[in-house]
C-alpha cells in the first residue's frame, strides 16, 4: 500500500474540540491537580476567550507569539486559542535566563510576547535595551501589581485586556495538516538552539507511534507532566483527544506525587524519559495494583524487564527528535534493551538510512549518522524559524540529518550510539555544550571554557566544565560557579569544574578536542558543586536519594 496521502480520519486537535463541544460538550477531557476538570464544552469557552483577547491586541494569522508559561488549563487553552486566529505559539523554556532567553526572544521576532508574571523579571533582565520595542501581555497570579511596576513600555495585564471592549473576529481559522501547530526550540548541538516549525501533520505521525495507537481507546487517561516549552504539552492532550481519552496536567514531573496522581485520576497511559524511570525505580514506594498498563520509556535501559514485572506495565520505546515524526518505534516489550524499535511500517512511509559524513550508507553494524524523510507531506519539521541556513544544512540531499549516531543490525533493529553533536542530557533536560559554553565565556575573567557530558548517578549526564582563565587572572572554581548560579539558566550551570591550565586542541584548526577532555573526565583538581569538594567521587548516591522533583 502507498502511504503518500492524509489519512481520512486525520483530525487536528481544533477540529476534534470542535467537534466534541457541539456533540458531547460535558464530557471531561482534562483535570487539573487542584482538582478542576475541564469538559469539551468548557474548553472550547476558553479557547474563545483567548481567541477574542488575541484579537484585541491585533494578533492574527500568520503572527508569531512568544510564550513563557507554565503547562496547564491556560496554558493549553491559550495555545489554541492563537491557533484558530491563525496565528503561531512559539514556546520558550521558562527556566531559560539572561543571554539564552534574549536569544530565544530574537530568534522567535515575536509580535507579542506572553508571560507569566512570575516569569516576567527574568525577561525584563534579559532583554536590556531591546525592551521597548516588545509588547507584552502578563497573565496569572498579580498579573495587574506585576504589569503595573513593569519596565515594558507596552505591557498590559489580562484583566486590564479583558476590561476593554470584545474584538470582533472575523473569522476563526481551522488548522489544515500543513498548517504550523506550533513552535519548540531544539536543546542546540554544534550552535545555539534552534525553533522548530512543527506541522500538524507531525504531531499527528508523532502520536500514532509513540505509543501502539490500536492499542489506545477511550478508557485511557493520559499523563502530561512536560512543560509548556516541550512539543509533548501539545501532542498528549491531542493524542488524549484522538483516542476520546483524557489527560491529567502536571506543570512538571514530581517523584513523590507520581503514585498518589496514578491513584487519584485513574491514570492508565505515562511517558518516563531519561533519569525518570531509574528515579521511580529506585524509590521505595511500591503502590501495589494501579490502574497504569502503558508506558513509554527512553531510553529502555538494562532493567526495563524488572521495572515492568514490578508494575506490571508493558513498555515501549522509539527513536526521535524535536524535528521527526517517529520513524522508529518498538511496539511493546522490546526483547533487546538497547533497541530504539525498526523502521515505522505504513503510514507515513517513513524512510531511515545510516549514512556516513558523505551521506553513503554504510553497512549493518556499522555506527552512522541516521538521516530520516517520510512519504506523506508535513509529517516531519518544516524548517526552523527565521533560520533558512540551519534548514537547508540539515534537509541537505533531500533527506533530514538528525546529527544522531545509531546502528542498524542485521535483523532490522536500531541501536542508539551516541549524539554526533555536543549535547549532555541532564534531569530530563537536553543541554547545549555550546549555549553553557557561551554563558560561561560572559566572565571577563575565563579565557576558554569547554563542557563535557560525565556520567550521572542515573542513566544520564553531569556536566564538566573545564576552564583557563586570562593572563593575571586568579578566579576558583567556586567563585565561578556562583558567577553562573546568579544568571544562567539553572539546569544549565555545571556541576564539576576544573581550571586548567591550557586545552588540547587539533594542528590544523586549533579546536579543543573534546573527546580528550571526555577520557580526561573528573580528577583530583575538580571541584564538584553539590558536595563542595575537590577530588570527589563522581556521584553521591545518598545525596541524589533526597532530590525528589526534577524542575
């Protein structure tokens, strides 16, 4: 069968709220954990509400908002309301700070920005003399007190806008597959992080895969704990809507509560990524019998098996970026734990080679970059934002380049080897070496700077920065590890730091090479942060025991 065309049953999630609200508007679709449900009906009031408010301040399609929030019924409601004027959410990590978060801004070239109002600080801090020519709209708790002693020149508060009179929408917009569903940023590799344009073709190829999708119906409640920057906050409550489930909303991922959330909405479907499932896994709580069957979880790691006999869960898995559709998945139970699945089958006719630096395919078991295209239009990223040089580097010979090393063995499954591109992975969070390194670089003091990804007490990564500094200068490690605590984004600050006296760096171009730094790893001149010792071992099991949430 040719798999280039829309499925017919194909929905976006505006369609389906609209759909649901004319047909069964009281029945529940999402809870909170305040215990507010919302039902179809109610949502799409809401989603009025943002789409009349946008009007006001002059949104309209095409329009890129910037978004800094935190994932919930606003937050969800707002993004859908830009979506059917047409216009486009384009998220920034609300833990972002000073130069990353001015980036992100300039990268979006927002007509409007959207912010919590806690959040709202950090933004005036970053943006400097940028900050009169942005217009801001400041929602949640004191939004009027915040907006009123705020340094934006154009800033209004939601209950100011809500006081003017209703802006007539002249017609709201239903979203077509090709149609921009939203926009994410990458965690950035070799540069800075880039914005993806997300189509609804892909979050709905994303969803049909993530999990085994015949295996999903209505009984299924679903479990989103991503944040509103991340393109799951999008794809669950679509997925929950494509399946006629329901989706609980967590603004983020918290240890201690999982089991009491399980229990008290009757959760039967959640996604684990990275250091979440060894977390659960090493927490003593034992629920007993729950109501949660499915799970996701990536990377699988050598004790998945034990983890789904002591749940009793059947677990998944699959290859994928910000940029791809899934063109990998695992079905469940997977026999190999370092599997990542085999080609997608079917729709949307996904193609996967692994190629080398000249994008010739290299033999089985032999690691290479994996590139990706699909059969059926819009089901991967349609480009980064205001970026063309990225989109063209990374589409090159009419494949998309995932700058992602993996193995294909002989009887069609996948392995992951390692990024190609300086990325670490943290609590949850994929960090640029390269955005650490640039906010690193701003002390006059630090001559070169480089980070490195060392293991972590889970299945993830700490990062190691290691240091020189300018003649005459005299900085310690902890001296910069405060430096960076007071402007960087917090998941972003290293952990270990060694300053050392001169890099390794290639004849020819006089790069540091990072692999050497990497062999070098953590020694007695390294200081770790979290105990404040030099020299220490690299993890501290007992200490990690007591840090519960990921934020």
């Amino acid at each position: 069968m040719s798999w280039n065309s829309v499925p017919a049953s194909a929905e976006t999630l505006p369609a389906i709220l609209v759909r649901m609200a004319r047909s069964d508007p009281d029945r529940p679709f999402a809870h909170a954990l305040d215990g507010e449900s919302l039902s179809w009906g109610a949502l799409a009031a809401r989603v009025g509400d943002w789409s009349h408010r946008f009007a006001a301040l002059d949104v309209g399609p095409g329009d890129i908002v910037t978004t800094i929030l935190d994932s919930g019924f606003e937050s969800l409601a707002l993004w859908l309301g830009l979506v059917r004027l047409g216009a486009v959410d384009a998220t920034i990590n609300c833990e972002f700070r000073g130069r990353m978060l001015a980036y992100a801004v300039e990268t979006c070239g927002p007509s409007l920005v959207v912010v919590a109002a806690h959040y709202l600080p950090h933004l005036e801090s970053a943006l400097g003399p940028e900050i009169d020519a942005t217009r801001v709209l400041v929602i949640g708790d004191d939004a009027a007190t915040v907006a009123a002693t705020s340094k934006f020149a154009d800033v209004i508060c939601v209950d100011a806008l809500d006081a003017l009179p209703d802006a007539a929408v002249d017609q709201l917009v239903m979203p077509q597959w090709h149609d921009i569903a939203c926009v994410t940023f990458t965690s950035g590799t070799t540069g800075p992080s880039k914005a993806v344009r997300i189509p609804w073709g892909q979050l709905h190829a994303i969803n049909t895969a993530t999990f085994p999708y015949d295996d999903l119906d209505a009984a299924d409640v679903f479990y989103c704990f991503t944040a509103h920057a991340h393109f799951g906050s999008k794809a669950l409550p679509y997925l929950a809507a494509m399946t006629g489930g329901q989706v609980v909303i967590r603004p983020r991922f918290s240890l201690t509560s999982f089991w009491e959330d399980i229990a008290r909405f009757g959760i039967t479907t959640a996604s684990l990524v990275g250091s979440m499932a060894d977390m659960l896994a090493q927490s003593p709580d034992s629920p007993g019998e729950t109501s949660l069957r499915n799970m996701f979880m990536a990377p699988l790691g050598p004790s998945y098996r034990q983890f789904a006999e002591r749940f009793d869960l059947r677990i998944c898995t699959v290859y994928n970026s910000t940029e791809n559709g899934v063109p990998i998945c695992s079905g469940w139970n997977p026999d190999n734990e370092r599997t990542v699945g085999r080609v997608r089958q079917g729709y949307p006719g996904f193609e996967v080679r692994i190629v080398d630096e000249n994008d010739f395919e290299v033999p089985d078991g032999t690691p290479g970059e994996c590139v990706v295209r699909s059969a059926v239009p819009w089901t991967m990223n349609a480009g980064y934002l205001n970026n063309p040089e990225a989109t063209v580097s990374a589409w090159r010979n009419g494949w998309f380049h995932t700058g992602d090393a993996l193995v294909r063995h002989p009887e069609g499954d996948y392995s992951f080897v390692d990024r190609l591109k300086d990325v670490i992975r943290r609590r949850g969070e994929n960090i640029s070496s390269f955005d650490v390194e640039t906010d690193v670089r701003l002390n006059p003091l630090v001559a070169e700077c480089a980070a490195v990804a060392v293991p972590a007490e889970t299945s993830e990564d700490e990062i190691l920065l290691f240091v020189t500094l300018r003649p005459g200068a005299a900085l310690s490690a902890e001296e910069l590890a405060a430096d960076l605590l007071g402007r960087m984004t917090r998941f972003m600050v290293p952990r270990y730091i060694e300053v050392i006296d001169a890099f390794p760096k290639t004849q020819a171009t006089e790069r540091i090479i990072k692999a050497d730094l990497r062999a070098r790893g953590i020694g007695p001149r390294t200081w770790d942060r979290e105990n404040g010792r030099y020299g220490a071992a690299p993890f501290d099991n007992a200490a990690a025991s007591q840090e519960k949430d990921i934020v």
